[in-house]
C-alpha cells in the first residue's frame, strides 16, 4: 500500500467594518446687544467789532472829552496865569513910575483896552481828519463728535463629533489540516 497526505484548508473570515464620522452642533439664537453713545455737536463763535473812532473829527470842532477838556483849560489857564502876572509886573513898574513925574496910567489904558485886534475867531464846519473805522475780526468754530456705536454678540454652542473610521474582525482563524493516509511500508524487508 501507499501512502498519501490528506491537506485540508480553511480559510479565514476577515469582515470590515467603515462607520462615517458623526458632528452635531446644537445651540440657541445669538443675543445681540447694540449701544450707542450720542456724539456732540459744538458751536463757539464771537461776532466781528465795528470800532469807530470819530473823536479826532470831533476834537477838530472843539468837542472834547471830559479829561482832554480839563486838561486844555488847565494848561490855557496856567498859560493866561502866567501872561498876567507878567502883565502886573510890568504894570507895577510902570506905576512907579509916577513917582518920577511920568505918565504911566495913559499907556497901561491904552494897552488893556486894545483888545479886540487880538481875538482869533476860528470856525470849522467840517474836519480835516476822517473818521477812524476798524473791524475786529471774530471766529466761528464748529465741532462736530460723531456717534459712537458699539455691538456685543453672544452665542452659545455645543459642538459633539463622533470620529469615524474602518473597523476588521477576524470570526475564523485560517487553518491548514495536514493527515496521512495508508500505512507505513517498511523499506528495510
């Protein structure tokens, strides 16, 4: 008899397994909240001065202020003051000289009473120098703030992934049976 070998295989079971990657996202409305902050608005402005000055037209024409009138009276004043004392000096030298048989108080007459030639009429209907006129220049500033708007946003959210990925199992093992079958001769007979 022979003999003979008897293989018998099993081959393994592999199973794959894909599952798909999940992600679930869940949450309320957004809250949104919007401020605003007034702006201003500014105006600074101060008008424009005429100044007229039509003193020295009118000082011209004998129209004075209060002070410069005090002081043109005092200074004619101190001017006639010191014409008559020098007037009565001369004066008092003359009268002495009555003493010496002279004839003073003819001269002195003639002196005092010769007036009129002296006496400066001056009549001004319009004066020599014009009305001073200046302008002040003023300012207008303008400032314009602009309003100031500011949003706040809330959102909550909650965020689940659930990985996805391939997943093999292995229900049969491979398995290779090896038998031999007859009997054993043996060679040595």
């Amino acid at each position: 008899m022979s003999l003979s070998l008897k293989i018998d295989t099993q081959r393994s079971n592999l199973q794959m397994e894909a599952k798909d990657a999940k992600l679930d996202i869940s949450g309320q409305d957004a809250k949104m909240d919007i401020q605003v902050e007034k702006g201003d608005f500014k105006v600074r402005q101060k008008s424009d001065i005429l100044e007229i000055n039509n003193y020295p037209a009118f000082k011209q024409l004998n129209s004075y202020r209060v002070q410069d009138l005090m002081e043109k009276v005092s200074a004619e004043s101190r001017q006639k003051t010191s014409e008559a004392i020098s007037r009565y000096a001369q004066d008092g030298e003359a009268m002495m000289k009555i003493e010496n048989k002279g004839k003073p108080l003819v001269e002195i007459a003639k002196q005092h009473a010769n007036t009129v030639g002296k006496t400066n009429l001056n009549v001004t209907h319009f004066p020599k120098e014009p009305i001073e006129i200046s302008v002040k220049k003023g300012y207008l500033d303008v400032e314009a703030i602009p309003d100031k708007v500011s949003t706040n946003v809330q959102k909550n959210l909650r965020i689940e992934v659930t990985p996805g990925g391939v997943y093999t199992t292995l229900d049969k093992l491979p398995k290779v049976n090896i038998e031999v079958v007859g009997e054993q001769i043996d060679s040595k007979v």
